[in-house]
C-alpha cells in the first residue's frame, strides 16, 4: 500500500502533466553601456532630481565620456539601473508581465503562450529603439521551453536545480590545467593559484555542483546545499 507521501507525490506529477507548457524569453541589450545615450540618461535623471548643482555634476560626469557611459566608473551602475528602470515599467505597467526578471541588461519574461512572447519581444525592441536609443543582441534573443533549461546568469536552471554551463565548466578545467602547470613552473606563486580557485569555489557554490567539485579537489569551503 502506498504512503501518503507517495500519492502526494503521484499527484504533483499528475499536476505537472496537466499544467500548460511554459516558456521563456531571453533577451540581451547589444553594447549596452557603449549605447546608453548622454542627453536621455540625463532626461530621466532630470525628472527626478531638481537640484541645480547635482544636475551639473551629473552633467559633467556623463558628458566626460564621448560614447556611453565607461564601465568601470563607480556611478556607471546607478547610471545603468536608472536607465533601464524605463524598461521595467514599460514591461510590468505596459506590458503587463508578471514574470519577468532583469539583471544589467540581461532579462527573462515566463508565459505558456509563444505567440504572446513573440509579440512581447517586438514591443520591447520597439520600445528599446524610440525610447531608449537602444536595440537587442540579435543572436540572444530568443524563445524556448523553461523545461529545457533556463541559461541565465551564468547558470542553467532546469527542473529545479541550477546548473553550471557546460562551455564554462570546460573553460574553468583547461584555465587549471593552466595555472597548474604555471605553478610548477614557477611563474605562478601557490597564493594567486589559491585565491584563482577561490573564486571558482564562490561561482559554483551557487550551483548543484557537487560532483564537479569533488572531483575537481575543491571541497574546501564548498557547501553540498547551495543557498
């Protein structure tokens, strides 16, 4: 005889069965921060800010760049964010889309409807072009099913879990490989080695990466539950 535990879990797969299939859509913005353009970045700004002396300020450090704004600039992110904050207005008021997640320049809308996706991609270029000056990468833009695997953020989420990306797993192994071997050879002291793969380790502690971790000698710190 079944547990309970059993039939609930036969009727969370029953569920699973029946519910609509869900998709996702994925977009890139092309060279964002080299297209942020000056006089609308500093539009929006306008709006909201009123005082004369931090408008001149603003003024003089987005116009200190010919084109965009520079990525390493400590203001450059605020900048970024306020800038595409009219995107998520456009896509939550607008659009009306209850899912939807934006990091950077990099975002997802979820929907079970692939037309409505479809339609949705070509309001946001729309949008993107005349509001923002700005266009979609035209090779990361892209409509597929959620259960397929989500490739955001450096991570694939799939049924669940989240992944590492394949490309990058074969990246980080060769880079090893690598620093290894420039290890014994001198020209790369143990310290830079260590602090290399503590990097890696803060990446992929992220991730359901376990098994690739173990088998990579890099325990040291990982915890098995990802937070």
């Amino acid at each position: 005889m079944r547990s309970e535990r059993e039939r609930e879990r036969e009727r969370e797969r029953e569920r699973e069965r029946n519910a609509p299939r869900a998709y996702y859509l994925k977009c890139d913005i092309s060279k964002f921060f080299d297209n942020i353009d000056g006089e609308v970045l500093f539009g929006i700004l306008q709006r909201k800010i009123h005082d004369e002396n931090t408008l001149w300020l603003l003024r003089e450090i987005i116009q200190s760049n010919p084109r965009g704004i520079p990525i390493g600039n400590l203001t450059s992110q605020l900048f970024a964010n306020v800038y595409l904050n009219e995107l998520d207005h456009f896509v939550k008021r607008e659009l009306k889309e209850r899912h939807y997640l934006r990091y950077m320049d990099d975002f997802v809308i979820l929907g079970t409807d692939k037309g409505h996706l479809r339609e949705a991609k070509d309001r946001i270029r729309t949008f993107l072009g005349e509001r923002l000056k700005l266009s979609l990468h035209p090779k990361k833009a892209e409509i597929a099913p959620v259960d397929k695997g989500v490739d955001f953020l450096g991570y694939v989420l799939c049924n669940g879990t989240r992944r590492l990306r394949k490309s990058t797993v074969k990246r980080f192994l060769k880079r090893r490989r690598r620093y290894r071997a420039m290890v014994r050879n001198g020209a790369m002291t143990e310290g830079s080695y260590r602090r290399a793969m503590d990097s890696w380790r803060g990446y992929a502690r992220f991730a359901d990466a376990y098994g690739l971790m173990r088998k990579a000698g890099l325990m040291d710190g990982y915890n098995k539950k990802s937070p």
